[in-house]
C-alpha cells in the first residue's frame, strides 16, 4: 500500500518548477528595407491608414511601426508578414487604434501585433493568424532598460497561434472582450501572464492543442488575471485549463475543459477564487481544482467532473488550501477521489461529492509528515459525500483532523472510513502509524470504520444528534454526547468508549460482541441489546469491558429475539466486565419474555439478565429461592377470561320468576313482563405462584321479557322469554415482588333466551326447572407498566340448566297482624362456560392464548325464606319475601393464560362456599322489586362480592 501511495505523489509532483519562462526579446530592425516591402513608420506623428493591404517579408521587420508617441490608427487593413521575427505592427511608447484588421504572420517567431515598453492599443474586430511559433498579441512594458506598461483592449476578435503563444503579457494590462484565442503546438498558451500581468477577460473562446499547452497560464507572482463568462479548453498531455502558477486568478461563470492525462482544470500555487464554474477533466491524473506549495483555492456554486483514472475532483498538496461551497463534485474513472487532500486542507460545504469509480474514495487522505506543521485539515459542512464502490473516507498513513457537521458520509462497499499505516517489515522501529481525529455534529454516518493496526491513533466524537450505522474496529476511543447513536451492524473492538448517547446493537439476526479494551463510561447513557429470552445458555448481544466500568450509569433495554421465557440460575451475561464495575447498569424498561419479567443484576464485576427474583422474602418453601418473577400481565389475561365468562350469570332467582294475575278484563290467568336487573360486584384472587394479586371491579346490566307461555293443566306453567346485556369488567394485577403491575379491561354484549317451568305457579311450591342460553362477545385490552397496551376480542356461548324444590315449612302470625309462610328450597344448576379469547401475540413477541373456557360449574344450594303479608295490605296482593341463600360451587377447570411455554393460573376457585341475603317484593300486581348481596370465599384468599338490583312489570 505504501508503494502505491508514492507512486501518487510521483504523478502529482510533475510540477511547473521549469515552466517561469522569459520570452525572446523581439527588436524592430534597423536596416534599410527592401523597395518591394511595405514599411509604415510613425516616429512622434500622427498617420491613419485605411482599406490597404500591406505586405512585408524582410527578417525582423514589422508593417506599422509608431515609436517616440505616434499615434497610429488602420482600419479595414491587411497585414501579411512572412519574414523570420516579422511582425504586423510594433507599438513602442505610442497608441495604436485598429479596427477591421486581418494580420497573417508566417514567418519564424514572427508577432501579429508588440506593443513595448508604454505602448498602447485598442483594437477590434481584429483577426490575426500567426504561424511556426509565432506571437499573436504581446504587450511587453519591460522591453526597454526603464520599466513602463503596456496598456491594450482588444474586443470581437481572433487571435491564434501555431507553435507560439496566442497572447503573452509582461509588465502590461490586457483588456479581452468576447475574444477567441487559441493556439496549436506543444508548450504554447493561449494567454500567458508572464510577469507584472494585469488581465481582464470578459466572454470569449479560449482553446489549445497541444502537450504542455495551457490556456491561461499565469506564470508570475506578480501578475493577475479575472475571467468572467468565458469557455476554456484544452486538449493535451498537461495541459491545464487555468494555470495560476504564480499569479492569481478570479473566474466567474466560466466553464473549463480539459482533454488529456495530468490536465488539470485549475491548478495553482498562489490563489484562485472561481464562482460558477463548470469544469470537466477526462484524462488520466487530471483534477479539477488542484493547489500546491501553499496555493489557496476558493469556490463557489460550481460542478466538477472527472473521468479519468486517478481523477480527484479537488485536490489539496502540502500546505494548501481549498475552501468551496455550493458544489456538485462527480467523479467516475478508477481511484477517482471526490476529494484529495496530502497534507493540505479542505473546506467544503453546502455540496453534494460522489465518486462512482472502482476503488473511488470520496475523501482520499494521505501524506506523512515527521513535523507537527504539516497534517491534514478537513471540514465538511452540510455535505453529502458519497462513494458508490468504495469506502466514504480512506485515510493512509497520514494525520487527520476531520470535521463534519449537518453532512451524510456513505461508503458503497459497507465502509464509512479506513485507517492504514506503513510497515516496514525488515525493521518495525521504521513503521509509520495515522492519527485521526473525527468530530462529527449532526450528521449521518453509514458504514463500518476500519482501523487496520490499534496502534493507529483513531479518535471519533459524536455530538448534536449525530448517527453512525456501522461497526468499528480497532479504533481507540468513541465518546458520544446525549443525543448522539451509533447503531453497531457487527462486532466492534473500541479502546475507550464514552457512552453518553445510545448504543444500538442493530442486526437482529445475529448477536454481535462490542468490545471494549479499556474503560466503559456511561454518563445516562443507553444500550439497546438483542437476546433471546429464555435460560442461561441463551443466544445474546454482549458488552466486554476489559478494563473498567467508571462511575455512571447506563440504561439497558432489551429486545427479545424470539425467547419464550424460562427460570434462569445465574442469568444471561450481556456485560463482561474485567476489571472493577464502579458504575452502573439498570434496565430503562421492561424486560419480558412469556409469563417472566427479567431484572438486570449485578454478580461479582459483571452484569446479567435474570428471571430470578432478586430478593425474595423469607419463606419455608425453599423452592421459592429459585422462582422466577411472573408477570402481572398474565394475571390480567386471566381475569378477563373469567369476567367474560362470568358476568352474565345467573339464577332463576336473580332473573326472578313471575308472579301470576288476573286479567280484569277476560278473568284469564295472564302473565308476561319486561325486567331489568343491574349488578355490581368486586373480585379479589392470586395465581398461583403466589406472586400476583388481581383485584376487579365488574358491572352487569341485563333486559328481558317473555315472548310465550302456556299451562298443561291450569296449575303448572312454563315460558319462555329473550334477553339482552351489557357489561364490563376492571381489573388489576400486580406483582408483589416485581413490583410491576397491569391493568385489564373487558367490555362487551350478549344475547340469549330462557324457559322455566313451574309445577304450582299459584304458589311456587313443588318442582320447578330454569333453563337459559346466551351468546356473549367482548372487547378486552391488557396494559402492563412500561409496556404496550394489548387489544384482542373474546367471544362464546354460556349455557344453564337449574332445578330445585319447594316446601312450605309452616305458617305464624307476627305481632302486628303479619302472616307469614315460611318456605325451604333446595337448588341445584349445572353451568357450561364457553366463552374463549382470540389467541394473540404481543408487540414484545410473547404468543398469548386463554384456557380454562369448556369450564363446567356445578352449584347446590339451599334457600329459605318467608313470605309475608300485613293485613293492612289485604287487596293489595302486596308482598314481601326475605330469604337467605347459601351455596357450594365446584369449577372443573381454572381460568388461566398461557404465555409462550408458561400459564398462569387463578387460584383457590375450585371450590367456593356462597352466601345471598336478599329481598323480593311485591309492590302491586305489575310491579315487582328485588335485591341481594352476597359473598363467595375460596382457597388462597379467593373472594367475590356482589350486589343486584333488580325490577319487574307485568303487563
């Protein structure tokens, strides 16, 4: 790799050191002329020429020649000079105005028009062809031994040259408007500054062919040239569109093109200002802008191309500066680098840089220096730079301080930056090493950083929201502040890493190790880890920290990939820690799999993911050493199920039977009724692991009336009735060593029918059988502390069939003229409960699916009460019943929820003891009210009370 480098800066080192070149003196002659040539000499007068054409062959003679002041004007003239160092016109200290001009120089090193020492010309509309060397247009203030200027404006003119300088400028000031020069021929200009050059340029054509053969070289230090609107081409091996050599140049709204290898769009070693520039290079080794020896280039609102191999489209050599902004940079020959800096500088902003070529970096840095004067400086502000093919920045061998704000770097092959190094392998005390320094502000950093050797400094800080996707390897600190990421794609090795910001373990099919070789810091900052979530051995993104975990703390969130949750015994190790944990690390939420909450712990130095409870309470039973944390979420599920299940039960009873009457009008026995009963109860219970405690608050309300009804002897009597509900249920859960908690919901309609059966309707003694069926549907949400919430529906039907018996124990008078008839009645109802919950999948991933529906619950019970009647109330039909109810309830099945692998259970329904006080009435013949509350106990502190009101009218 070092070899290559050096041959880079072989190619980049061919220079300019020869190219400072005076030109040949050209002396007006002195001897006599020939009778056959034309000679027009104005020495301190005033002489005009007009429509003429002019022909001189003689050696070193020139047509026109005004000296001593002349002043000399031609128009519509034809100039033909052949004679070696001829010219057209020699301008010495004197003005000339030509206008309409042709002049055709063929002889050797011959000059169309010389103006020497203070000479002066204004010309347009001039055309002059010079050939074998010649000169088109020279001002030359410097020709005599007292130093004058040249002072000359040329307009709407061509001027071109074979094998010589089109216009060369010493000691002079050089108007050019809408002019077309050019020359042909190696080591020829189309405009040369050579010394104390003063040029403006406004439109025009400016164009070369030939090696060696720039279009503008500006060869002096103290010369200047401004270009505005023009086109400027060459075509040749190093030949350079703009040559700012020594001078300066200032270009504006100008395009430049450049055909041929080592030709450059703009090179310079002193400085170039451009602004709406369009440059093209298509040779090999030939960069759009490039400075050296302490040249500073300055762009602006521009587009560079090159596509050529080796065809940088900015280029920085040691010492030199560019600055640019408002560029489109696009590069696509091989080792085609968007930007190039040797130990120079370069600031860009506000641009867009691609380079599409094979092994095209967008930023290519390199260059070493033994002294700390000389390193690399680069800043990219609001850029977007990018390489199709390769990485974004490659940095070999080399100091770098990089600086990057509001700017996206991408590298094509998956890598955002590589840091090499030269080794000697005959003697590693010669091995040369990079530093970097990489300061990035709200930017967007995509690809993998590669450090080839740690022993390279590689120093990387994100601040101000900036992004890396991508690994690292090798580098030797990463620090990022609070509102900075980096989304880790692989394993990564870092030296020192500072952890203000988030740390995201981001490829969820694989789990990927960062190392840290030295100190972990976390100052609030997060990691966000993959794992699957199950037992020790289980699949995880992992945190190794050779040295030491420094005071902080770091929050951990942990994605579950997969697991279904098990008992862990040490846990799952996601940080390694070498040396001494003084720091902190505590999970920012939740961290659940199936029916476990995991904690995260510390053991010894290190940190693991547990499903363990951490602390728990002292208990005999030693197996609770080693439970695991339930999650109150299944506690939810659980209740939801067996609200939906349960709030729309009933009893003959509760729905209450009817009472007879007399219809006033036929003298028929007539019954039918509407009846709204409304319920509220409270539900307390725990699972079974003894962990969670759910507690539910439930309101019913329920409508129906008969729809037939019919006798088979007069005395008994059935009917048949439809009915309709609503009802909802609240419940929460928590867990009382987690100390998490949920909260379920379930709301939701049924529709059913009933029939009954009385064998004495006129006074409810003897048998009687309640049947009734209803079809239930729900809307139920379980939300768990820092968790989603959880939306699923659960429908289903429930069935009844009820007997029992009535005897009249016996009848009593009361105190104040009461009859009262006291009557028992055994019971007995056998209840299927078929509501089921949709099976559902949380966000966290946890399939979650309901049992305990197909529940048969089976009551026998007995109720006494008496029915009283005051005699104030005779032909009321006014009555009063209170009773007492008392009940056994056996469930063949607990409600409960599976959550992936584990099921949470309620507890202690099994077997529930019931008792009712209550009270039914009668206030007239149409209207009928009833109430009762009552009280379910069971095992494991199970308990259920409700209260029912309940109204009635017969029609």
């Amino acid at each position: 790799m070092h070899s290559h480098v050096n041959n880079k800066w072989n190619i980049g080192s061919l220079l300019f050191s020869q190219r400072y070149i005076l030109p040949v003196l050209i002396l007006p002659c002195s001897c006599v002329w020939a009778a056959n040539n034309d000679t027009i000499i104005a020495d301190g007068t005033v002489r005009s020429l007009d429509n003429l054409v002019l022909e001189n062959g003689t050696n070193g003679a020139f047509i026109i020649q005004a000296k001593n002041g002349a002043n000399f004007t031609g128009t519509r003239l034809q100039l033909n000079s052949s004679g070696i160092r001829g010219g057209g016109a020699w301008i010495d200290n004197s003005k000339f105005i030509g206008r309409d001009l042709q002049i055709n120089v063929s002889g050797s090193y011959g000059t169309g028009v010389y103006l020497a020492n203070n000479g002066e010309a204004v010309l347009s509309n001039i055309d002059i062809q010079t050939q074998n060397n010649g000169l088109g247009l020279a001002l030359d203030g410097s020709w005599s031994t007292s130093q004058g200027t040249s002072i000359a404006q040329v307009t709407d003119s061509i001027i071109a040259s074979a094998g010589g300088d089109a216009i060369r400028v010493m000691a002079g000031k050089l108007a050019l408007d809408n002019v077309s020069v050019s020359t042909t021929g190696n080591q020829s200009y189309a405009l040369n500054a050579n010394m104390a050059a003063n040029i403006n340029v406004e439109g025009g054509l400016f164009t070369t062919q030939g090696a060696y053969s720039d279009a503008i070289w500006i060869a002096s230090r103290d010369s200047s040239v401004m270009i505005n609107n023009a086109n400027i081409t060459t075509v040749g091996e190093r030949a350079i569109a703009v040559n700012a050599q020594k001078g300066t140049a200032e270009l504006t709204n100008t395009t430049l093109e450049t055909q041929g290898d080592n030709a450059y769009g703009i090179y310079t070693e002193n400085q170039v200002r451009g602004d709406g520039l369009s440059i093209t290079t298509s040779g090999a080794r030939s960069t759009g802008l490039f400075t050296a020896l302490g040249g500073v280039g300055t762009l602006a609102d521009s587009t560079i191309v090159t596509r050529g191999e080796l065809s940088p489209g900015l280029l920085a050599y040691p010492g030199s500066q560019i600055t640019a902004s408002k560029m489109l940079i696009n590069t696509s020959g091989k080792e085609g680098f968007g930007l190039w800096s040797r130990l120079g500088s370069l600031n860009i902003s506000d641009s867009l840089i691609t380079a599409s070529g094979e092994e095209a970096y967008g930023l290519y840095v390199n260059g070493y220096s033994s002294t700390s004067s000389l390193s690399n400086k680069v800043s990219l502000d609001d850029v977007t730079l990018k390489s199709e093919q390769a990485q974004a920045i490659a940095v070999d061998t080399s100091d770098l301080a990089l600086e990057v704000k509001d700017t996206t770097l991408s590298g094509g092959n998956g890598q955002l930056m590589t840091v090499s190094n030269y080794e000697d392998t005959q003697n590693q005390a010669n091995n040369l090493y990079s530093h970097v320094v990489f300061n990035a502000t709200n930017s967007k950093l995509n690809g993998d950083i590669v450090v080839a050797d740690p022993r390279n400094t590689t120093v990387i800080n994100l601040t101000s929201g900036s992004v890396l996707n991508g690994a690292i390897n090798n580098a030797s600190s990463l620090a990022l502040d609070s509102s900075s990421n980096w989304n880790m794609t692989s394993n990564s090795i870092v030296e020192q890493l500072s952890n203000n910001g988030t740390v995201v373990f981001s490829a969820p099919d694989k789990f990927d190790t960062l190392t840290v070789t030295g100190n972990y810091t976390g100052n609030g900052g997060t990691l966000i880890m993959n794992s699957v979530l199950e037992s020790d051995e289980s699949s995880t993104n992992k945190l190794i920290v050779g040295g030491n975990v420094l005071q902080g703390t770091t929050n951990v969130s942990i994605n579950n990939i997969g697991g279904h949750g098990a008992q862990t015994i040490e846990g799952i190790k996601i940080v390694d820690v070498g040396g001494t944990s003084l720091g902190r690390f505590v999970k920012m939420d939740r961290i659940v799999a199936g029916a476990y909450d995991y904690d995260l712990v510390k053991k010894g130095e290190s940190w693991y993911l547990s499903s363990k409870l951490s602390n728990p309470e002292p208990t005999p039973d030693p197996q609770s050493e080693t439970a695991s944390v339930i999650r109150p979420e299944g506690g939810s599920y659980t209740a939801n199920l067996a609200a939906a299940n349960n709030l729309f039960m009933m009893t003959l009873h509760d729905r209450l039977g009817e009472t007879q009457y007399i219809d006033a009008l036929t003298g028929q026995h007539e019954v039918t009724s509407l009846w709204l009963r409304q319920v509220g109860g409270h539900n307390a219970w725990r699972d079974g692991s003894g962990q969670l405690k759910t507690q539910s608050n439930g309101y019913m309300a329920q409508i129906g009336g008969d729809a037939a009804h019919w006798s088979t002897d007069g005395l008994n009597r059935g009917h048949v009735g439809f009915m309709a509900g609503y009802g909802n249920n609240h419940s929460t859960s928590r867990n009382q060593v987690g100390n998490y908690s949920s909260k379920g919901s379930v709301d939701g309609y049924s529709i059913g029918s009933y029939a009954t059966w009385y064998a004495n309707n006129e006074n409810r003694t003897g048998a009687y059988l309640d049947g009734w069926l209803q079809y239930s549907w729900f809307n139920n949400e379980v939300s768990g502390d820092k968790l989603a919430t959880e939306r699923y529906k659960s429908h289903g039907i429930t069935a009844s069939l009820e007997g029992g018996y009535t005897w009249e124990l016996g009848q009593f008078l009361g105190s104040q003229g009461t009859l009262n008839q006291w009557f028992v009645q055994p019971q007995a109802q056998i209840v299927w409960m078929g509501v089921r919950a949709d099976s559902h999948q949380e966000a966290n991933g946890t399939q979650v699916s309901g049992k305990g529906d197909g529940n048969i619950m089976t009551r026998l019970g007995i109720k006494t009460y008496l029915k009283s009647h005051h005699a104030r109330d005779n032909g009321k039909e006014r009555h009063f019943q209170p009773y007492l109810e008392l009940n056994w309830l056996h469930n063949t099945r607990d409600f409960a929820t599976k959550m992936d692998d584990s099921t949470v259970s309620q507890n202690g329904a099994d077997n529930l003891a019931e008792a009712k006080v209550g009270l039914e009435g009668q206030i007239n013949p149409h209207l009928n009210l009833w109430g009762n509350v009552g009280v379910r106990v069971g095992d494991a502190g199970y308990n259920d009370s409700a209260a029912m009101v309940g109204v009635k009218y017969n029609f």
